[in-house]
C-alpha cells in the first residue's frame, strides 16, 4: 500500500509481523523548555498523522491531567523526600505511562483524530 511505501524500516517490520507501529509524544520534561517539549509533540503528531500511524499524546494527556513541567517533575526523583534527580522515570512515572499505553492497546481507535 502507499502508506507502507512512506514508512521507514522499523515501521515496515512491525507491519510485516502483524503488529501496530506506533509513535509516542514526550510529555513535558522538567529539564526542557515547555516551547521545545510542544514542539516536538506537534512534529510528532504531524508525522504519525502524514504517515497514518497512531500517535499516543503523552504531551497532551499530562497538561489534560494538569501535570505541567512542575507537576510531571515528581515522575523523575528517586523519591519524594530526598528530591534525587533522575533521568528517566521513577517507579511512579513508569507506571502512569504504562496505564496509558495500556488503554490505547486496548482500545487503539482512541487514537485516531
């Protein structure tokens, strides 16, 4: 089909094994300007849409859920108390981020806009 004749190597493999490729906006980053993170959301919504692949909007779902770059900051310390600064999510964060994904798996025509 021409969609899969635009897709890259990765999305054509999942394709090819049966599988739904993807793509993941970031959500709002306490170490990256609000402007850049939506930017970059906006490019990736952009190229799912142009490529007719889902999109699952972390960017949009942790404003929607009033997690700004403050709130959203609490997904990346070791703990609350200590305030220990990580680079990737905490057990917390691991765990709202497999929520969402979760429900779009199970229902994927969520992500169709």
């Amino acid at each position: 089909c021409g969609r899969q004749r635009r897709l890259g190597p990765f999305e054509q493999a999942t394709l090819a094994r049966g599988a739904l490729p993807m793509l993941m906006t970031v959500p709002p980053l306490p170490d990256i300007a609000q402007e850049t993170s939506r930017a970059a959301a906006l490019e990736v919504k952009r190229i799912g849409h142009s490529l007719e692949i889902p999109v699952i909007d972390l960017y949009s779902r942790a404003l929607a859920e009033g997690q700004g770059v403050g709130q959203f900051a609490r997904f990346f310390y070791a703990t609350t108390e200590e305030r220990l600064p990580l680079r990737t999510l905490n057990n917390d964060g691991r765990l709202w981020l497999c929520e969402i994904v979760r429900e779009y798996l199970i229902r994927p025509d969520e992500l169709k806009e």
